[in-house]
C-alpha cells in the first residue's frame, strides 16, 4: 500500500468510523481501564488542578509528556488529538495576530500565551486519555459512585455506544443522496463547485439522521420501560449491584504512587 492509500484511508469516512468503533469498544484492557474508576477520578481531578500551580514551561513540558504517554497507552483516537492541535495552534495563532492588528508583536503575544495554551492542553490530553481510555460501563459506574443521577449515566453509556452507529448510518445517508444526485460535471477551481455539491449533500442528509435517532430513542425508551428500568433507577438494591464490583486493587496504588513520584521528579528540579 502506497503512501497516498495510507493517507487516503485515514482521512476517509470509513476509518473515521473504525477509529470511533475502536474508541467505544476496544479499550478494555487499556491501563485506565484496568484502574478503579474511583481512583481514576481522584487521579484526573489532581491533573484538573496541578497544571495551573506551575508557569516553568519546563515543569510544563514534563506534564505534558506524561499525560502524553499515559494517552498513549490508553490507545486514543488519532482523530482527536488531531482536532486537539489543530485547536491549540488555531487558538494561539487567532490571539497572537489580534494582538498584531492592536500594534503588539507575534512572536511576543505568542510566547506569553505559551504557558496559559500549554495548561488547557495538559488537561485536555488527560480528560481525553481518561474518558477514552475507560469502557462506557466503567464510566457510568465512576459518575455513579460519587452521586450522579443514574439517568445521567445512563446517558453517558448509551451516547458513547451510539455515536459509532450514527456515524455509520449518516455515511448510508450521505451515499444515498450522492446515487440521487449528479456532482457538478466542471468541478471549477480547486474544484469548489465538487466542494459545495459535498457540503449540500451533508446538510441533506443531517436532517434524516436526527429523524432516524429520535425513532431509535424512542424505541430504546419502550424497551427500558418494559424491562423496569424507571424502578431500577431508585432501588438501592440495583445501585449496590452496579458498583460491587468496584475495588481498590494494587494496581490501583501503584498507578497513584508511580505518578506522585513522576510527577515530583518533574517539579522538584525546578523549584
């Protein structure tokens, strides 16, 4: 396969969707997976805080390492990180040349917003590394056990499982609307004429899609009913269920100790 097929396939719908679908159901086994959800809050909660103690970039550059490599490991969709750089480069470049239309310096405005951008991306590395990293059940039982309302978790759980399947049926409906339609016989330049048919087409075929859910959470909704799954919500029996197997294990003091004692090696020599 040559370079242009790779590139090709990763910024095609269907590796979109594989991606999504290994997002939603292939993180078991993954290093936050494997952790107490209780724990994993406590842990994400301290990275909420600990970026913004520090403004050496150097102490700020270790974090974002770790937290990296933790993504990493927690096998994290390209696609968002992806769309993470390019928000964090779009951002800085977006205040930088504002500053230069009021008479600052680029290169100046640049620098200065370094430390505050490279704060927000340590915590959003680690919310995504985190939230991708843990199965849909795992989550739902994290939120459960500090007090979440279970409707809201269930939201949770049922939204991470849909998304792989909406994308899939807003590619059918796109395809359909493309074998209904005829693309633009003179693309024009840079082929605008082929760009807009495309954004036409994904406007069409939207509006089909939220018709379609609504249908499937109706449907869902009737199923639940049926089960009891209204009762279920304030039996303290079911909610005993839900979390007994929720655990502090030694993998679980491990992880928090190991990563007390990185993060200390990260600060410790520049304070």
């Amino acid at each position: 396969m040559t370079y242009d097929e790779n590139a090709q396939g990763l910024l095609s719908i269907e590796g979109l969707k594989q991606d999504l679908l290994r997002t939603a159901y292939d993180n078991e086994g993954t290093i936050f997976d494997r952790l107490d959800p209780r724990v994993l809050l406590c842990w994400y909660g301290a990275f909420l805080v600990i970026p913004w103690l520090f403004y050496d970039m150097r102490i700020l550059g270790g974090l974002l390492a770790f937290v990296s490599a933790l993504a990493v490991l927690s096998r994290v969709s390209k696609y968002l990180i992806g769309l993470l750089a390019f928000g964090v480069v779009s951002n800085v470049v977006l205040y930088a040349f504002v500053t230069v239309l009021m008479g600052g310096s680029f290169v100046t405005s640049a620098l200065a917003l370094l430390p505050y951008t490279t704060k927000l991306t340590i915590i959003s590395v680690a919310s995504i590394a985190v939230f991708s990293g843990m199965s849909p059940k795992n989550i739902s039982r994290a939120f459960m056990s500090i007090g979440v309302p279970r409707q809201f978790t269930f939201a949770i759980s049922y939204g991470y499982r849909m998304l792989p399947v909406l994308i899939e049926e807003y590619h059918d409906l796109v395809n359909v609307h493309r074998l209904r339609s005829k693309a633009p016989e003179n693309p024009g330049r840079f082929r605008w004429r082929y760009y807009l048919y495309l954004i036409r087409l994904s406007v069409r075929a939207f509006y089909p899609m939220i018709f379609n859910v609504a249908k499937r959470s109706q449907v869902t909704v009737q199923a639940l009913e049926t089960r009891g799954f209204s009762r279920s919500l304030a039996d303290d029996e079911s909610r005993e269920l839900q979390l007994g197997g929720l655990g502090v294990k030694r993998f679980d003091v491990l992880f928090l100790g190991g990563s007390a004692l990185i993060v200390a090696g990260i600060v410790f020599p520049f304070l």
